[in-house]
C-alpha cells in the first residue's frame, strides 16, 4: 500500500455536517403530540453550560452562541481532548 505524498490533504474538501446541540429531553410520545406554538420544552443543560458542537454526530468540540448581525454563530471555546484553562483538577 502506498500513502498519496500529499499525506491527507485531499479529505479537506469531503463534505461533513458539523450540528450544535443545545440540549435534550426524553419525552413520551403523547406529550410530542400534544406540543404547540406555545409549547416550551425544557431541556436538560443549563443556560451558562457550554454546547456540543458535532461532526456527522461525533462531539469534536464544545462552544456559545454569538450574535453575528442577524444570525446566530458559534465561538468554539474548547477542543475535544482540551480542556478549558483553569478547569483542570489540582
């Protein structure tokens, strides 16, 4: 088997789905049914609690939300792997 010299420089332009996930809750079905434009979900992570940023369903990072003008954005504040400065156990 021979490795491309370019090592693996030709995956940077394989599409991924990089996703944010806000929280989860395990609900019954009858109580999705019964969810309306009024309806609030409370979900399992606090509000000062970082989010999980995926790839294809993988956690590689954990980040807030920024405003960005109009939209919505993302600051990654921690790699997977790394931890946050003045995190770590003494």
């Amino acid at each position: 088997m021979t490795i491309h010299p370019r090592g693996f420089e030709f995956l940077k332009d394989v599409d991924v789905r990089l996703s944010v996930e806000l929280g989860r809750v395990d609900m019954k079905l009858k109580d999705v049914l019964s969810l309306g434009e009024e309806s609030v979900v409370i979900l399992d992570r606090l509000t000062d609690e970082l989010l999980d940023v995926m790839v294809n369903g993988k956690p590689i990072a954990k980040g807030e939300i920024v405003a960005q003008g109009n939209r919505f954005g993302l600051r990654i504040v921690e790699l997977a792997g790394n931890s946050v400065a003045g995190d770590e156990a003494a």
